[in-house]
C-alpha cells in the first residue's frame, strides 16, 4: 500500500514537472523577436519590453551606419524577427534596404521617430527638404520615442502592454530627472548669447532644449574631413561669429578639429554620438547623462567668458 502511495506520489510530481517545463517551451516559443538598426534602439527596446521579447540586433556591433552596405548575413537575422524598429529617417537607410529585399509582407516595422517633431539638417552635404535624422541624442525625442515603441508594442502583444507602458514611464522618468538636474545646475545663468559650432549635424535635438542653436556644422559628409579651402572657410566663419564653443564627436577622428582650435581659440567639447561601441542596455542612460554634464560645463564656460 505504502509504495503504491509513493508511486502516485512520484507520478503527480513528475507529472507536474512536465507541465511546467511543457508550460514554459510553450512561453519560449510563443515569445516574438523584435529587432533594432542602430544602437541607442537597443537601449530603448530592451527597456520597454524587458525579458517578455527577444531582442536581436540587424547587424553587429562595431558597424558604421553612415556607409554601411547591407550583408547576406542582415536578410537571415531579419527571418529571424517579428517586428523591426527602425529609425527610419536617414539613419539606418541600411535597413531599410535589408526590409525591402526580404519581401516580408509579415514583417511588423515599428517606425520609432512617426510623432517626433523633426528638425532640417544643416550642412554643407545636405539637400533641400532633408531632416536631422540623430533623434536619438536629444532627451524629449528619445521620450517620445520610447512611448511610440510601448504603443505600438501595446497594439501587438495586448496582453503585454500594461507591462510596456509602465515600462516606458519608468523610463522616460530618468531622461526628465536628467534636464531637471541640468536645468537646476544651470540656475540663472544667462547663456541667451551662446554661439556654437559643431562637426556634425547631429546635436540639433539636444542644443534645442537648452535654447542653443548651431551656428555652423563643419563637416561637408559624417567622416568625411573638409578640404583646405572648406577648413579655411570655416575658420574664417568661426572668427567673424564670435563662435564660442565647437562640439565634436567622441568617437571619430577629427584630426581638423585642432587645426582650428589653434587658429581661432575656440573652446572644444566632446559629444557621444551614441551609436559606437556594444549593444548595451544602460548605453543610451550612461552616454546620454555624459552629454548633459559635458552640455552644462561648456555652457558654464560660455558666461564666464561673457562675464555672466
């Protein structure tokens, strides 16, 4: 009798151990792949969707989107998702291509910047119309961003999207944290007569929100150096404006930058542009605050040079 009893025992315990590990295959291959183009997406999703989804990445780290070509490896990896966020607005054209050629009418693309207020890009390499496609460094934009990727997560995995919204709540929180602490930083600083200049048109978004705007972006093409005469043309530009600080990209060589740092005496700072180095959650948090307190130093520097 007695080992009867262990054997119905031993027999609901297994049995049950098989509903959990049948329970929990089913959970894994019900689980969507979502994928991402460029890096600061990586940071976003991850923080919007948790461990509900899978998220892979279209090409690997180290890439340089500005003049990347499309691989036979980026169409197996697009098999491989759901759903694709996207910058979709110059950034990751790259992608764009990979999209097209799969031919994957069931592909769901989430376009991250469809309610962001866009800005025109300025340059010298820029055509009429074009806008500023580096959303992802200014603090509303990536706010904005990451709700439209809750939303649109919302609306296809329903049963997830109470998860997702709070998610990006939490989120968004942060980036609002960040500007406070800035903004309170700065105090009363009058830094109304700041003129700045920098070597890539990507820094709009930010500048914006602290009432700054570009006066000059240096560079003919991202990663392309200007000639002698464009180098020439811009220090001449930088002196007649009273230019005070010239941002620059951390993570590229702009061996130009001290040719005009010597010849104008213009203060450098260094930006993140953000889409270097590994995919990494916390990448967009940790660069972004970086940017801020680089912000805030070189508007600090500014009135005192004024005499603020």
């Amino acid at each position: 009798m007695i080992k009867k009893q262990n054997s119905k025992l031993m027999l609901k315990a297994v049995s049950a151990v098989l509903l959990l590990v049948g329970a929990t295959l089913a959970q894994a291959a019900e689980k969507l792949t979502i994928g991402i183009t460029l890096q600061p997406y990586y940071s976003y999703v991850k923080a919007v969707v948790g461990d509900k989804v899978d998220v892979l990445p279209l090409v690997d780290a180290g890439f340089n989107p500005h003049n990347y070509q499309p691989q036979p490896n980026d169409l197996r990896r697009l098999k491989q998702m759901d759903v694709i966020v996207v910058n979709g607005i110059g950034h990751d054209d790259f992608a764009l291509k990979v999209i097209q050629a799969a031919n994957r009418d069931d592909l769901l693309v989430i376009e991250a910047n469809k309610d962001v207020p866009l800005l025109p890009a300025i340059g010298q390499s820029v055509g009429d119309g074009a806008v500023n496609p580096h959303t992802f460094v200014g603090l509303s934009t990536t706010i904005q961003k990451v709700y439209t990727i809750a939303n649109e997560m919302a609306k296809i995995d329903p049963e997830n999207a109470r998860y997702y919204r709070s998610n990006a709540r939490r989120y968004a929180t942060k980036f609002r944290k960040f500007k406070h602490e800035a903004m309170t930083t700065l105090g009363d600083l009058d830094t109304s007569g700041m003129v700045v200049a920098t070597t890539h048109n990507a820094y709009g978004y930010l500048l914006q929100e602290f009432g700054i705007d570009v006066a000059a972006v240096i560079e003919p093409a991202h990663g392309v150096e200007p000639s002698a005469s464009q180098l020439q043309e811009t220090i001449e530009k930088i002196r007649q404006s009273g230019i005070d600080v010239l941002f620059y990209e951390l993570n590229m060589p702009n061996r130009y930058v001290d040719t005009i740092e010597k010849a104008t005496g213009v203060q450098l700072y260094r930006f993140s542009h953000m889409t270097h180095g590994p995919y990494n959650t916390k990448k967009v948090e940790v660069e972004m605050k970086a940017n801020l307190d680089t912000l805030v130093e070189s508007m600090k520097f500014t009135a005192d040079k004024k005499g603020n």
